[in-house]
C-alpha cells in the first residue's frame, strides 16, 4: 500500500519542514466516512466540506500545520484503508 505514495514522498521531500500543508480528499457522503476522514486532523486543523453536484460524495479539504513529511504520509496511509475515499 505505502508504494502508491513513492512519487508523492519524493516530492515532500524537496519541502522544508514544519509547514502548512493542505490535505484534499473526496468521501461518499455519509456521516460515519466524513468524521472518520475528519478525525485523521487535529483539533487545530482548518477543515472544509463541500458536497458533490448530485451530493453522492463530500470533498473535504484540510489545512494542517505538519512537521515532517512521514507525519503527512502518516494521514494518506490511513485514509487509505477506508474503503471508497479518494485522495487528491
């Protein structure tokens, strides 16, 4: 699973860290995927919802201050064991 974010890795790695990273993931609309995506942030975290034209999924937007790139792929790596959820 953690191969998928190769290329990602790379890139974050070009990055000075800590700093102000925006996670964008797109989640069928329900209520128990939106908080289970929205607990992959912290209290302090600025999150955004948008619904999807038909209103089948949500896109929920995070803004974190992250310390280092395996905190950030920390995030990717649980988002993607749930099922259905999409990581831009």
């Amino acid at each position: 699973m953690k191969e998928q974010f190769n290329d990602l890795k790379t890139q974050l790695e070009l990055l000075e860290w800590p700093r102000l990273y925006m996670f964008k993931f797109i989640v069928p609309n329900s209520p128990e995927m939106i908080a289970k995506v929205g607990n992959l942030f912290s209290a302090e975290a600025e999150m955004n919802l948008q619904p999807s034209k038909n209103g089948n999924y949500m896109s929920v937007t995070g803004k974190e201050v992250m310390i280092s790139v395996e905190a950030v792929l920390e995030v990717y790596y649980k988002a993607a064991e749930y099922k259905g959820v999409i990581a831009l």
